[in-house]
C-alpha cells in the first residue's frame, strides 16, 4: 500500500473499531444500569414479545387473585349470618321443647309465643340486612354471582357461587316456620259501624271499641286505628291488602280466630302457624318444622365451606402461576449481572486501547514531512 497523506486508512479503521466498543460499551451500562438485558426492542425483538405476554399474564393472575379474595370475603359473610341463623333457630328449638311441657301455664306459653316471634323477624331482618359492598346475599335474590379467578376469558377461569336454594333465603326459612298466624277478613267499609270488634288468638281476646262519629272509612284506616290501639298491638298487628281485606297477624305464636269480629267484617280465612305454642302438641310439631329448617341452614353453611376451601386454593395456585410466570420473564429479560460485568471490562478496556490507537494513527501522516524536509 501507497504513503498517502489524503487517506489515513490506518486511523479509519481504527475509528470503526472504536466505534462498535463504543456502541458495546454503552449498551453494556444500559444493562447495567437498568438491570434489564432487553432495554429496547433491538436488543431481542422476539423475546420482548414473549415477556410483554407473560407480564400480561401476571398481572392478570394478581388481579385474579384479588378477585377470588373478594369471593372469600363474600361467603365469609354470608356464613357469618348463616351461624348466627343457627343459634337463633337453636333458641326457638329450646322454646318449643320447653312448650311441648304441659307444666306452662296460659302466661308462660303467650311469653313463648312472643320471644318465639321476635326469632322470626329477626330471621327475616338477618336474611334482608346481610350483604357484601350493597349486594344482599340472603333473601334469596342474590342468585349466581360469578368471580373471576384466572387471567384468560373463558369459564374455567370463573367461580361460581350459588346463594340460593333451602337454607340461603333466610326470609323464607322465617317463613317457612311461621311463627305469626294471620286471618284475612273481607271488610265492606260503608258498612262499619260503632260498636265493639272482638279479635282472638289462642286464649287472648281484645276487644276495641269504634266510638260513634269516628267510624273508620277504608280497611287501611280500620288497620290504622287497630295498630294505634295499645291492647290490639300487644297481641295482633293489622294491614290492609290490595284485595280492601284486613289482615290480621297474632304475636303471640297461636292461631288467629277467623270468626267476624263486628259489623261489616265477614268471617276471615285462617293461615294456621307451622310453629304454634299453645299447645303441647303444637309445639311438638314445631319442633320437627324448626330440625327441617335448622337442617337447610346447615346444609347452606357446607356449601359454603366448599366454596370457600375452593377459593383458597384458586389463590394459593395463583400464587403458584404468578411466581412460575415472574421467573420466566425475569430469564427472558433480566440481565445477568457477572456476565455483563465482563462484557463491560472488555469494552472498557477495548475503548481506552482504540482511542490510544487512533491518536497514533493520526499522527503517522506526519512521517511525510521527513520526506519533504
């Protein structure tokens, strides 16, 4: 090769090198740096598509895993009312053997009667109050409610829990014992008239007196004065249906007359209680309608330890997926620290040595001015 001055191929050559240490170093302290191997899609376009899925994935999978928490927490509810269910079925269980005793006297069973109604609605409230982030869980409208506990869109990633059925309705089991008997009485309201209404459950007879000028003009009204009327109210309640009956409900666990209590009401159509008191046949008989519905509520309260067993393992396999996919992205783009670390050396070293040789480079053109002196 010719001594040229024009052309220092020696000092481009080393330029070129100097430059892709360059570039290797500083691709090097990105790594370094960010502790990433894959800083942008150049450094691997393929495994970059492959680490955004499994990113999405694991997020996806933490979510899940917040969702099938959110399921815990909703049966742990609904199994916390569903206990406290049982103990109050329990007490109205010890009622009834204590009524099924014929050494009760009238007293005693009416007080039965009434601590054995106040269960009942508490039952009904329990089954209407309980409820998870405004949703009640039940009062039997709750139905299915789907939780997603896997990060893809089909069913296997999907619970479902079913708060329906004998035992989840805690409304109809209050129901279902009826501890109030009613009568319906047909009321032509034009014809009432001034004088005394006689109502009767079990032993207890109230007698409310319609004064003159003050004869009530609706069945609602009747109701009205009924419930306001002190003795009434410790014995019945009363309300007014679409059909313009009065319905009248004991309090005392016994049966409603269906005799017409006065002028313009006829003679009513009784709704015996399933769990009645007065008698130590009646309750013995409600003994066996409180094991049925004591038995449903048990039987809800296994479904939801099935549920919820069911929930702690989607969680713990969760788990399990998050930390399998985690380290599956990491080998895909996390750096391996040693290994770049000698990688960085070389380049470093590499870089100090070309620039050193281009600065030599640069000055063999000047071996020319010998020539001309």
């Amino acid at each position: 090769m010719g001594f040229s001055v024009n052309t220092n191929l020696d000092a481009l050559n080393t330029y070129r090198n100097l430059q892709n240490t360059q570039n290797s170093l500083s691709n090097s302290l990105a790594k370094l740096s960010s502790g990433l191997r894959i800083n942008n899609a150049g450094d691997d376009a393929a495994g970059l598509t492959i680490a955004t899925t499994l990113g999405s994935q694991v997020s996806g999978l933490q979510q899940a895993s917040r969702n099938a928490q959110d399921g815990t927490s909703v049966v742990q509810t609904a199994d916390g009312a569903l206990s406290q269910a049982q103990s109050l079925l329990g007490r109205l269980r010890d009622l009834a053997v204590q009524a099924a005793n014929d050494s009760n006297s009238t007293s005693a069973r009416t007080a039965i009667g009434t601590e054995a109604t106040s269960i009942k609605n508490e039952l009904t409230r329990l089954g209407q109050s309980t409820n998870f982030n405004g949703k009640t869980l039940l009062d039997g409208t709750a139905g299915t409610m789907n939780f997603q506990v896997g990060a893809d869109g089909n069913s296997q990633s999907q619970i479902g829990v079913t708060l329906s059925g004998a035992g989840f309705d805690l409304t109809s089991v209050a129901s279902a014992l009826g501890s109030t008997s009613q009568a319906s009485f047909a009321v032509t309201p034009g014809t009432l008239a001034a004088g005394t209404y006689t109502f009767t459950t079990g032993k207890t007879s109230v007698a409310y007196t319609i004064a003159a000028g003050s004869v009530p003009s609706t069945t609602q009204g009747l109701a009205d004065a009924l419930n306001a009327n002190s003795d009434f109210a410790n014995a019945f309640s009363a309300t007014a249906d679409s059909s313009n009956n009065l319905i009248v409900s004991s309090k005392l666990g016994t049966t409603v007359s269906g005799t017409a209590p006065g002028t313009g009401i006829a003679a009513g159509t009784v709704t015996a209680a399933t769990v009645q008191f007065d008698t130590a046949a009646h309750a013995q008989a409600a003994i066996t309608a409180i094991d049925t519905q004591i038995a449903n509520v048990s039987s809800a309260r296994s479904t939801i330890g099935a549920l919820e067993n069911r929930f702690a393992s989607a969680v713990s396999t969760i788990s399990t997926s998050v930390t399998n996919l985690t380290a599956a992205k990491s080998r895909i783009t996390d750096v391996d620290m040693a290994s770049e670390m000698v990688n960085y050396s070389r380049a470093n070293i590499l870089a100090q040595s070309g620039t050193a040789m281009l600065a030599q480079a640069n000055q063999a053109p000047q071996l020319a001015l010998k020539l001309l002196g």
